[in-house]
C-alpha cells in the first residue's frame, strides 16, 4: 500500500488457485451416479478431494483445437487483473508460451471514446491500431510504424483481454467491430466476473483466489517485504496470521486477494486484536479511515492523534464526492468514469478543486489521458477507482446517507427496491447491509431490511434467499436483525426440505451462499436442523447432510457442527460414514481434536475398504497436527492392507504429515513400499519420502529412488523424480544428481542406463552448472557409449542446457566418427529446439542431410523441424524440398515434418507442389505425413490443387492416408468447404475404417455452417448409430459444431432421445444440443413443449442460459398460451432468475439489468404470479413475513 515503494511481481506473486470448475463439476456427478466400486474411475481422492488447481502455462492444455481460447472468471478483487500481468511478465522472461512472437495485454475498460475517438470517414480501428496504443508508451517512427505492419501478426499473437463485465454493456457503438475482432482472435485469454458472461466458450476457468496455504505465503511474504521499514515485522505477520485463523468472516474474506493486501496493510499500521467482527464492510470502513490518513497527512499536517470522527469529518467533502460518483457511476453503469461524471459529482457536493486540489489523489481513485492529449488537468482525464469493490463499497455509503435525508429518501428507498435482485449490486447490497448496522441508531437497518423483506418480492425466491443470506453473514450484530429469528428459521426449513429431497438446483445454490456465510451455517437452528436430518431413519437423507457439509468446503464449521459429524463416523451405513470422514477432511487443520483424531483412527480399521480410504485422506488434509504417535502407528500399519488404494493413501498422508512423521520405521516401511506392485503405491511412496525432506535422504533411500527412475510407469517415474529433486533441495546437497552423472562411468549397462533416464527424467532440474560441466566432459569420453549418453542427457535436459559450450560441443558431436554419436547429437539439439538454432547449428544440419546414413538424413530433417520457424531459410527449405525426392522413406518422411513444423513460412508454391505430390508416395508413412504438413501449414496450403489432392487421397487404399487426408482437409478449414469435398467426406461417412470415419465427421464439423447441408446433417445424424463410440462422439461433436442450421426437428429429436445402454443420456448428447442452441430466438422458435423437456434433460444443458426470461414472458403474454408458463418458471429456476411485481410492471432479473415489461392482462398475471408461487412453496423458497415487521 506504499505507493512510493515498488517491488518486482516476480516476488511479490503469489499463485491463485485457477480450476476448471466444469470438470470438477462432472467428475462429482460421476461420482454421485455409481453405486460400486467398479463404476468409480481414478483415485478416490481426485474426485472427492478440494477442486485441483491449474498451473498458470498449462491453461491451454484442455484447449482441443489449434485456436487457444480460454476465458477465466474471477469475483471481484480475486486477482484476475494481477493474473493478467504476471502472465505477461511470465511471456516476456521466456518462461511462458514462447510460440507467439508477441503478446498483447489489453485492459478492455480502456476500450472509451475519449481514447478511441470516431475515425473520420466511418472506419473503424484495427487490431494494429490497439497494439501501437496499448503496448508502446510513445508515437512510432514512420520507420517503426512500417516495422511493426511488417511483423504484426494478429494470429501469432496472444491477447490477454482483461475486464470483459467491466466494457460488454458499454463498448461505444465505433468500437464494436473492434471488440468483436479482439473476441475473434484466435489465441486469447478473456478474463470476466461470472455474472456478465454470455460468452460459450469450450473452456472456461475460475480463478478462486488464495487457498489456505497461499494466505500464509502472502502474509509472510508482505511483512518481509516490509522488514526494514516495520520494526518487529516477523511477529506482526505472525500474530495477523493466528488472528485471521481465529475469526472466521474475516478468514473467509481474505480468501480474496485485494481483500488480504488491505487487511495487511491496516495490520502494519494498528493491531486490530480488539476486532471480533471484522466483516469486509468493517474492513473496507477502516481501509478507507487509514486512506484518509494518508491523504490528511500530505501537507505533513500531524494527524497520528486524531480520532475516527474527527478524521471523516476532515474528509467529508472528499468523501462525499467519492459517494456521489460512485453512485452515479454505478447507475449508469459506467466503469470508466468520464470527466462530465466528476464535474457533476463535484457540482452537487459543492466542492472546489483549488480549496481540495489533491481529491482525486486519495489512492482510490486512477487516472489516465485521453488519446493524443497529454493534458495536466485532472478533471479532464477519465478515472477510475482503483478496484470495482471501492466503488461498490462507496455507492453503498451514498445510498445510506441518501435514506437518511428528506431530500433523497424517496429516490433512495426506489433505487434498492429496484436493483436489489440485480447480480451487478450484489456486493453493494452486501456493503450496505454492513453499513446500516453500523450506524449509531437501528434506523437505516430498520428501513434497509423493510425494503428487503416486503414488495416487490422475487416470486420464485433463489435470488431473495441468496441476497437475504449475504447480507445476514454482514451484519455485525444479528441480533438487532428485524425479524432475524423468522430469517432463519426459513433457512432452516429451505435446507431441512431441499436435503430431504434430490433437488439439486437448489442445494448448489445454498451451497454457494452458505459457503461464505459461515455465522449462519454455525446458527443452532441450522445446526439443529442437521442433527435432525442426521438422525433420519432413511440413509439417502443422513447421506445427502454429509455430502452437504462436505461440499461446503468450509473449514470454519462450529465445534458442534464439526462434533456432529464426528457422530457419524459410527453410522451402520458405510456410505454415511465415508461421507463423514470426507466432511472432516475439507475441515483440515480445525478438525485436529482429540475425539474426531480418535474416530478417525477408529475408522482405519473399518469393513469398508472405502471408509478405510475416506480417514487416511481425512487424517492426512488435517496434516501435522494429526501426527500422534497413535495415528503414524495405526498408517504404518495400513500399508499392509490388502487394498492398494489404502495402501498408497497412507503414504500420500504420511508425506502430508511431513518431518512430524519422519521416523526411522516410517522411512523403512516406505521404501519398502517403492518395492509395492499395487497401483499408486509406489508413486505414494516416492511422493511421501520427498516430502520428509533430509530425514529421507539416507542412502538407502536414495538408492531406492534412484531404481525407481527405471520402473515402467510414467508416474512411478515421475515422483521419484520429484522426490529426489525435493531431497537433494531440502538436503542442500548435490548427492543426487552427482551419484546420477557419476553413475554414467559405471561399468555395468544397467546402471549407466538407469542414470541416463534418472538425470532425463529429473530433467531441468539436472540443469545445474557441475552436471553441464560434467556432460560437456562426457562428450569426448573416449567410450562410445559415455559420448551417447552425454549427448541424450542434454536432449532430456532440453533447452535449459541451451548454453554456448553444450551447443558447440553438439556440434562437434555431429562429426563424431561414429554414428550413434552423430545421432545422438543430431536427436539431442532437436529437443533442445530454437534455443539451439543458430546459424551454425542449422548450417551443420543442412551439411547433415548429405549423409551417408539415412537415419542420419532423417534425423536432421527432424531436427530442422523442432526449430520452427528460425529454420525457414531459402536454402534451408530448398534442401528439405530435395529431400522429399529421396527413395527413402523415413527421410521423405522426416523432410514432410519439418517443413510443417517450420508452417506457415515454408507455404511457398514449390512446397505445397512437392508436398501434393507426396500425396502420392507408394510408403503410407510418407503420404500420412505430407497430410500432416499441409494440415500444419494450414489455410495457406489450401489452393485448389492442394484440396484436389487431398480429395483424391481420400480414397487412398492405405487407411493411414486416408485418416490424415481428413485431417488436412479439416485443418484447412472453410477454405476447403466445396461441394466437392463435402460429397467426398459424406461418402467417407461409411468408410470401413472406424478412424477414417471418424475423420470425416472431425473435418465436417470444422468446416461447420459451411457444410451443413442437409445432406451432410442427415448423415451425421445416422452416424450417432454407428457402431464405433468413438464416431459416434465425432458425429455429436459436428453437428454441435454446425450450430443452428442442424437446429431440424429431425435432429433435435433424434438427440433428446437418444439415450446409451444404460438408458441414460451422455455429455456428448448434451454438448451437441448446446451447439445447436446457440440463441434464444431459435429455441423458442421450436415452442414450450421442447424448452419444457429440454429442462428436465438429465444432464446439465448450458444452452438453457440462454434463453431470455423477458422473451419467455412476452411470448406468454403474447399467446396466452399456458403451456409458456412451465417452461417460463423453469428456466427461472434453473438460471436462478428472479421475477417481481412493481406497481403495473413486471420486473426480471436475469444475466444483465433488470427488463420491465409492461402487464397487459391482470388476468394473465394472475396464472403468472400463482404458477410462480407453487414453485416456491413446493421448494420452501416463498417468505411469508409480514411486510409490518414486528419484532
């Protein structure tokens, strides 16, 4: 928060937990349909377990297309803006995505007509045009600006667009094209607030903030960074550390990370300890009292002792101002606040900027120019606060102060009843539940719940109980609550009906409130409401509790609560107790008592192998404060169970146990464990003995790990690397990898092999200057063997052995006399790839290719790929065009691979003509791979003679060329979309081959609307009955892919219909409507009845956000057809929309701003508000307090 101070991202980041929530999402539902252990796939601890964070440069791994889109949602203050920055530090260190040769941060608010005026002559900006603005910080040259139009490269570019909620309801009406190409680019990463996305993106991530584990990292790291100027700084983040762990709203708050940056910033000022409400209205409030400190003290006026009040009524006009644009802001909808808003915000408030010239400098409020101008004239910038939550927080202070006078009361009270079910006011509700009980007197908290509780109320009743819940948990003093003790008894009632039912709809949305309002799940009514249901004589009941909780993911539950379920480890049913043991473990460390430790140790020795599994991950999520003497004994003795499941999870919750379980029998027992042949075991193993650290690295152990690194599975492999990689960094020794590079002198074959893949598979970790060093001197050995060795080392090692030395000595290698050297040399710079492309290399290379030995030839045709683009010289490209004449294959072959690895820039008219008449080629091989280099260059191979060729390989005999000529075709794109090819690919429909079918199906569904013929679509729909699942799965895909034109009723009935053995519905069913229903329009078009289906379609249907409520409505009101009205009421409630009456208007809530519509039959509403009604009351959603609100 010192505005003075900088320090590098690099070491002030800490990680965000990234997940692919629909993922997690699927694997709980599979979870939740088997019955047997048969029908559980993976291990038991990837489903049940917290959701499985993403590591940031592996987003685009789920991405199954070339174009990489991902868009990242993340709640207010969560990090996405930091995440975009890190990423973009990342990219330009190298360390990150270096395939693009630029990468464009692009903040969309930025996206104004003040910056981006109309151009004359109607045009319209370019991507080149945002790239000069937004990346340079000054006016290109004319020479420059050439430069730039010369490289720029729109689809070798990767575009970082950050705030998509904050710019989709504002983009000025010249800058729409803009904002389309930028949606359009094909590799990006578009980050959003959940509630403003309307976007169907394949891929879609959730940054969740911190995690437990990240909070402590922050502190720790925030107050070392603060060493010098803060005296006692280590016990200040220590004591703030155990004061967020004891009070629980606030620990949930700083979940979120602009939330914990000010919680530390206050803590380095004033000890807060006396706090025992600290809600994020409280935290806000004394973060913008610490604010106006600083601001007061620019003059160095003194202002230590000054009191609370004295110090807002110094800065009352200030804030006043900060009010009074928040708000005004916030109605309009603006993010971006123009300087007409600032100059109306400081006329009403009165205020002079030459009486207050520093006001738009208080830290809370950024600024920056209008384009061309460099103006110093504050007024005349547009601003911005510095997080949205400032101006939620400040709008709620301005709607407070407004119920209070006469003058604004009315406006006021209008304002909430309006917006109070709208998504974009959600933490403004929040803040102003907060504020209201602050005030001195019970006033304003009196009129806010008023205004809450009575008219217009949502009919349905998700978004009222949502909006109810959050603003209870803000409320400092529950107490002072009108009607508090009704409240909650309706949320009782709510959780008691919807957990005795299987209506999941409602138990994720109470999930999703409930898990940030810990005060109101630890209420004895909520609690008492569990203690029932858990006495409940149907186990599905006692069952669905437990789940409940453990979903929750809180590791705030109340001792009760946590006791209560503690109760339930003795259940006679084996599912209630395993879901107990799963429930205990999301508590973690707070469930470290010596009762639940006692039954959780009892449970290890359940019937149920399942249970079993459910304690030792339970014990090992509850971490070092569950490692008794007792609970280490009763693990070590697990590792003889006869279930490999058990086995390996009592590893994995030794390792979590760390140095605490570290003992002499427990290190024995594990390596004897890397000898286990059950599944998992070994790599439990491994990753255990990394985690004791130096306690684990004994010889023995190294030994052990060392063999492993020859085991036949990859994930055997894998931990002992990383277990060795742990030891020797916690050892702080260079035993390992120096036992490894010694190891390659060793006499015996076996042992100079399995040090070759130890220091390959430990990989950059290798990376050290003695193992460089050392592999350099390798490298003229005078044992043949050593040399290759060395030189496939390096290859494993890849491009961190990239240095001067390692490069000229490969280079030497590829004169070695003897071939397997060459080789070696030749394979190892191709895996270290552009690093090591420098005019020699590739020079020495292109020599190569005159060898004698063909697997030389090959090699270095292969090699010349693995550089890319660097590799695409003239001579260079000519040689590989020579080399696709050779007799023999594997050259022909490798010369087809680097010239589609070097893409675009070898798409010259020579190459696609060689590449053409590869098609030809009597080797399979060589034919399959010039498919896969024309595929690679891409839209540029896509002449007329080129898809001619493709066609004709189409009805190749071998099946291989065939298969790829699908894929070429398919990569190509629309480009290849002609009739003749569309024929071609309908009759490789019925291809015999299941591959070459399913290639079609592939090459049609990319080609999309341009080949949905109805031909094409009549055939796709009689290949979801082809006997292969897997093109089966392709035909779903492309008719998905073909959007609304496959929108018949012939395929919308054969897809909601179809159903597999099992007699259910599949994803792949439910990803192909989704396709086809891209719009509202087009499905309402097909009637209710068909919406009413698709609503209690088993799978989750995404295309049902889509549909407009406000449509469904009209469309009732239009017909008066009361078939509209289920359909209508459905897609409410599983949007979670809300629906209410004001005065003569019907106001709905949906994705954006409330829609009124205006009520032409009182009768018709009357059919609306009763069909409404049975639906909450049938949920125990409807609220039936009075409106006059007696206590």
């Amino acid at each position: 928060m010192n505005p003075a101070k900088f320090y590098s991202i690099e070491e002030s980041y800490i990680n965000l937990a990234i997940v692919e929530t629909k993922k997690q999402q699927q694997k709980e539902k599979q979870l939740r349909n088997a019955s047997n252990s048969d029908a559980i796939m993976g291990s038991f601890e990837e489903i049940y377990g917290s959701k499985t964070t993403i590591d940031v440069k592996n987003i685009f791994e789920t991405c199954k297309s070339q174009e990489k889109k991902v868009l990242v949602f993340g709640r207010a203050g969560i990090g996405k803006s930091t995440f975009c920055r890190y990423i973009a530090y990342q990219w330009a260190m190298g360390s990150y995505w270096t395939q693009y040769e630029l990468l464009a941060l692009i903040p969309l608010r930025r996206l104004t007509t003040n910056r981006y005026p109309p151009l004359s002559n109607g045009q319209n900006y370019s991507l080149i045009d945002l790239v000069k603005k937004e990346i340079f910080s000054y006016d290109l040259s004319e020479s420059e600006d050439k430069l730039l139009k010369k490289h720029f490269d729109a689809n070798k570019t990767l575009w970082i667009l950050d705030g998509y909620d904050e710019i989709v309801q504002n983009v000025p009406s010249h800058l729409e094209c803009l904002f389309e190409q930028l949606l359009k680019t094909p590799h990006h990463i578009l980050t959003s607030r959940p509630y403003q996305n309307v976007l169907a993106y394949h891929v879609q991530m959730e940054i969740t903030g911190f995690t437990d584990d990240n909070i402590k990292q922050y502190v720790q790291k925030f107050f070392d960074q603060m060493k010098d100027e803060l005296d006692n700084s280590l016990n200040k983040g220590q004591n703030l550390f155990r004061f967020l762990q004891t009070n629980q709203s606030i620990w949930g708050v700083a979940h979120i990370p602009v939330n914990l940056e000010l919680i530390c910033s206050i803590w380095s000022n004033e000890d807060f300890i006396e706090t025992k409400e600290l809600t994020i209205t409280s935290l806000y409030t004394v973060m913008i009292e610490w604010l106006c400190r600083r601001y007061l003290s620019m003059p160095n006026k003194k202002i230590q002792n000054l009191s609370k009040d004295e110090i807002n009524q110094r800065c009352k006009k200030e804030l006043a101002f900060l009010e009074n644009l928040a708000f005004n802001g916030m109605k309009s909808n603006s993010i971006i606040l123009r300087p007409n808003l600032l100059r109306k915000a400081l006329n009403e408030e009165k205020i002079s900027l030459r009486d207050h010239p520093h006001i738009l400098n208080m830290g809370i409020l950024k600024s920056f120019n209008k384009q061309g101008i460099d103006t110093q004239i504050e007024t005349d910038k547009d601003h911005y606060f510095v997080h949205l939550s400032f101006q939620e927080y400040f709008t709620a202070r301005y709607l407070i102060k407004a119920l209070k006078r006469s003058s604004t009361h009315q406006v006021a009270i209008k304002f909430i009843q309006r917006e109070k079910y709208n998504q974009r006011y959600a933490l403004v509700f929040t803040f102003l539940s907060g504020l209201s009980s602050e005030d001195d007197t019970n006033i304003c908290l009196n009129i806010f719940w008023e205004l809450i509780l009575r008219p217009p109320i949502d009919l349905l009743g998700i978004r009222h109980m949502q909006l109810v819940i959050s603003c209870l948990e803000e409320t400092s003093n529950q107490s002072t609550i009108p009607q508090y003790t009704l409240l909650m008894e309706w949320i009782a009632k709510c959780i008691k009906h919807n957990l005795s039912t299987e209506n999941q709809i409602i138990r994720e949305c109470l999930v999703q409130s409930l898990r940030r309002a810990p005060s109101v799940i630890n209420n004895q009514r909520i609690i008492n409401v569990f203690t029932h249901l858990l006495q409940n004589n149907d186990s599905n009941i006692r069952t669905a509790v437990l789940s409940f909780i453990h979903t929750m993911s809180s590791s705030n539950l109340a001792v009760a609560l946590t006791k209560l379920v503690t109760i339930a480890l003795d259940d006679k049913h084996e599912e209630v107790r395993r879901y107990a043991c799963q429930a205990l473990g999301n508590v973690g460390e707070k469930a470290a008592m010596n009762e639940v430790i006692t039954k959780l140790i009892s449970a290890l020795e359940d019937e149920s192998f399942y249970v079993r599994l459910s304690a030792c991950i339970a014990l090992g999520n509850i971490g070092e404060k569950a490692a008794t003497n007792e609970v280490i004994t009763k693990l070590v003795s697990a590792l003889g169970e006869e279930s490999d499941r058990v086995r390996a999870s009592a590893c994995g919750t030794l390792g979590k146990m760390g140095e605490k379980a570290a003992t002499n029998e427990v290190i024995s027992k594990l390596v004897s464990a890397l000898d286990d042949n059950g599944f998992g075991v070994r790599s439990s193993a491994c990753q255990a003995l990394g985690k004791m650290g130096d306690k684990a690295a004994t010889h023995e152990v190294i030994t052990k790990l060392v063999s492993a690194l020859d085991h036949n599975g990859f994930g055997v492999r894998s931990s002992a690397c990383q277990a060795l990689a742990e030891i020797n960094k916690k050892a702080a020794t260079n035993e390992v990898i120096s036992k490894l590079v010694s190891a390659l002198e060793e006499e015996r074959y076996e042992v100079r092999s399995s040090a070759r893949r130890g220091l390959g598979n430990i990989g950059e970790n290798a990376a050290t200057n003695e193992v460089i060093t050392k592999l350099i001197s390798a490298l003229e050995d005078e044992s043949v063997s050593v040399r290759v060795y060395a030189c496939q080392v390096l290859g494993h090692i890849g491009k961190k052995a990239a240095t001067n030395g390692v490069i000229t000595k490969l280079i030497s290698a590829l004169e070695d006399e003897r071939f397997c050297v060459k080789l070696s040399a030749c394979i190892a710079l191709g895996n270290i790839g552009e690093k090591a492309a420098t005019n020699e290399v590739i020079t020495k290379l292109v020599s190569a290719l005159r060898e004698e030995r063909y697997e030389i030839r090959a090699s270095a045709c292969r090699t010349i790929g693995k550089m890319g683009e660097k590799a695409a010289k003239n001579q260079v490209i000519s040689k590989l065009v020579s080399a696709l004449e050779e007799e023999c294959y594997e050259v022909s072959s490798g010369a087809c691979q680097a010239l589609g690895n070097i893409g675009e820039k070898a798409a010259t008219h020579e190459v696609i003509t060689e590449l053409v008449s590869a098609l030809e080629n009597k080797s399979d091989s060589v034919r399959g791979h010039a498919c896969k280099a024309l595929e690679l260059i891409g839209e540029k191979s896509g002449t007329n003679e080129v898809i001619t060729k493709l066609v004709g390989a189409l009805g190749n005999k071998s099946e291989d060329t065939r298969f790829k000529a699908c894929f070429a075709l398919m990569h190509i794109g629309e480009k290849a979309a002609t009739n003749e090819v569309i024929t071609k690919l309908i009759s490789v429909l019925e291809d015999e081959s299941e591959r070459v079918r399913r290639g079609a199906c592939k090459a049609l569904g990319i080609m999309s609307e341009k080949a949905a013929t109805n031909e094409v679509i009549s055939k796709l729909v009689r290949a979801l009955e082809d006997e292969s699942k897997l093109v089966r799965s392709s035909a779903y895909k492309a008719l998905g892919k073909m959007g609304e034109k496959a929108a018949t009723k012939e395929v919308i009935t054969k897809l909601v219909d179809t159903r597999d053995t099992d007699g259910k519905s599949s994803f792949e069913t439910a990803n192909a409507i989704d396709g086809i229903f891209r719009s509202s329009a087009v499905m309402i078009a097909f009637g209710p009845m068909l919406i009413s289906k698709l609503c209690t379609y088993e799978e989750e249907l995404e295309c049902l956000k889509n549909v407009s409520l406000d449509e469904l409505i009209r469309k009732f009101f239009d017909t008066r057809d009361a078939d509209w009205l289920l359909s209508m009421t459905e897609v409410a409630f599983r949007k979670g929309a809300a629906v209410a009456i004001s005065e003569d208007k019907l106001i709905a809530y949906d994705n954006g701003e409330p829609i009124e519509l205006y009520i032409p039959d009182w009768k018709l509403l009357d059919e609306l508000i009763k069909t409404f009604t049975s639906k909450a009351k049938a949920l125990h959603l409807s609220f039936g307090i009075p409106s006059n609100l007696e206590k």
